[in-house]
C-alpha cells in the first residue's frame, strides 16, 4: 500500500521500491497538465491519471501520480504545469 502525499508536502520519506502517491491540483480543460521532472535512474514516476473532483462542466481535480524509489539516497522530483505545445 503506497502512502499519499499532496502538494503542500515537500520532502517525502520512503524506502527503496516503496511507491508514493502524489496528487497535485489540475484541471485539463485549461490544456495544462502537470509534467514529472525526475532523475530516472533513481525513481519511477507513473501518471496515474486525472480524478475529477466535482461534477461540474470544466471543473478541476486532481493529478495522481505514483512515485516509486530504485536506489537509497536522497533525489528531487519537480512537477512542471503547463500546456504541452
């Protein structure tokens, strides 16, 4: 079982092989997406997709996305949000 986290987290504690999840407010119908900036060799970022947080049209969310740690040590991830063009 993976422990969440949200954007007002800045530092994450894990073990090695045990996911995280992270979810970050979005909302797609603006274009814009949230992008994973990480060092490959040291964690496995997946986009888990979008979970919309309402039933309104154009409405907003969340981002879900599962961090899972390959190595010991300590590394950065960033998440970038912008429109993909």
């Amino acid at each position: 079982m993976s422990q969440g986290y949200s954007e007002e987290d800045r530092q994450i504690h894990t073990s090695v092989g045990q996911p995280v999840s992270i979810e970050l407010n979005s909302n797609p119908t603006t274009g814009c997406v949230w992008k994973p900036i990480a060092d490959e060799q040291s964690v496995i970022v997946e986009d888990l997709g979008f979970e919309l947080g309402g039933t309104a049209i154009g409405g907003g969310g969340k981002q879900r996305f599962a961090i899972r740690p390959l190595r010991t040590g300590n590394t950065r991830v960033r998440f970038e949000y912008s429109q993909p063009w």
